[in-house]
C-alpha cells in the first residue's frame, strides 16, 4: 500500500477527470475560449477535478458568501458561485477588464451572474476595504503568487469560525523544491506556504490537485 499521493501520468489524469461528476457545456465552451482567446495564460485557468472540487466544497460546508481573489476569465467564479445557494453571494476581485469581461458573458450563460460582485481594482484593496467582521464562508486566493502572504492575512480574520480558504499553485509547479529558483513568483508561494502553516488561527492540508490546492479551516 503506497503511504504517497500518486504523481499522475496523463492517462491516470484522464481517468481522475471521466470518474467526475462531468463539466457541463457552459465550462467546455469557457475552457475552449480562454484558450482560443489567451493563448499564453492557458495556465491561470484552473483544471475540471478542481472546479468540480471547490463546488462540492462549498455545497459540503454550506457557504453563502465567498470571496475570490484572482478571476480571470471566470472559470472557477462559475464553480464557486455554483456551489452557493441561491440566495449567495460571490465577491470576484480582478484587475484586467479584459480577461473578465469573458466571465460577464459566462456567469449570464451559468445562471450565476446575480450572485456575483466583480470589485475591478487590486484585491488587497478591495480586501481592506471590507468591514473587519467575519463575512465569509470561503475564500479562494488564485493570484499574483507575491501577494499571497498579504491576501491571506486579510482574509482569514474575515472568514466564520468552520468557513474554509483555498489557496491555488502551492506546489508552483515543483519549482518550490529547487534552490536554484529564486524568482519572486516561486519565493512568494515558499513564504505564503511557510506563513499560512505557522498560523495558528487555522488547520490545513496541502492537496495535490492541480498544482498544489492549499485547503484550511478556520478555527
């Protein structure tokens, strides 16, 4: 019996993603326009086990208001939002009009355009901005890896006592493990990593989904 998680090949990936609860039409089609449309950012989506992930999160701990820090063109928006109740709220932090103004168009096709407030100005902004009062029940953290460390610490104060945080590409693509790499992205995810394990207003775990999904709890 193994005592590691497996480091998937391409086939055990496919098969991880057909036993799935499958994407819909709506998450293709967005996939295949970011693509299309972003060539070079292809990367910044997230990937289908994961969008599937964080709405069973959100529906398994009941969260109504969320906070997602990095947007892109909307995919993981879609699968938080998704996960909310009806009445549910989403606050999507972004910077770029451009990449955004795609997920405008896909939360209108998902049905979730109402649930969702898109705050177009830099997220440690718009994150100090908000009362100081616990507001959230998950927070989702995808953005410049140097700021991970600041978002955090705006966040967890503002997330409920069992609400949870999900912090994308903590494994930044195995480059965490290698001395030799010392760009400010890469040395960013190794502090924000090294910061949220001594927190002791949480417990976590590191997943291997994706490149690395960071789940905590807030005590």
């Amino acid at each position: 019996m193994t005592r590691t998680s497996e480091n998937l090949s391409p086939e055990l990936h496919d098969y991880l993603v057909a036993h799935s609860t499958p994407v819909d039409e709506v998450l293709r089609d967005l996939a295949a326009e970011t693509e299309r449309l972003f060539p070079g950012s292809v990367g910044l989506q997230i990937g289908p086990e994961q969008g599937v992930f964080m709405t069973v999160l959100a529906r398994l701990i009941g969260a109504r208001d969320a906070v997602e820090v990095g947007t892109f063109t909307g995919y993981s928006s879609v699968c938080l939002a998704r996960g909310l109740p009806a009445d549910g709220t989403l606050l999507a932090c972004d910077v770029s009009e451009e990449w955004t103004s795609v997920a405008r168009r896909y939360w209108e096709r998902a049905g979730v355009a109402g649930k969702v407030t898109l705050e177009l100005a830099p997220a440690i902004e718009t994150l100090r901005a908000l009362p100081e009062d616990p507001l959230f029940d998950l927070a989702f953290i995808d953005a410049d890896k140097e700021g991970y460390v600041g978002y955090w610490d705006e966040l967890v104060p503002r997330v409920r006592s069992g609400g949870a945080l999900l912090i994308d590409n903590t494994f930044s693509h195995g480059r965490v493990l290698d001395p030799s790499v010392t760009s400010a992205a890469v040395q960013g995810i190794r502090d924000f990593n090294a910061h949220a394990l001594a927190d002791d207003r949480v417990e976590l775990v590191m997943l291997p989904v994706g490149d690395g999904l960071t789940l905590a709890r807030r005590k």
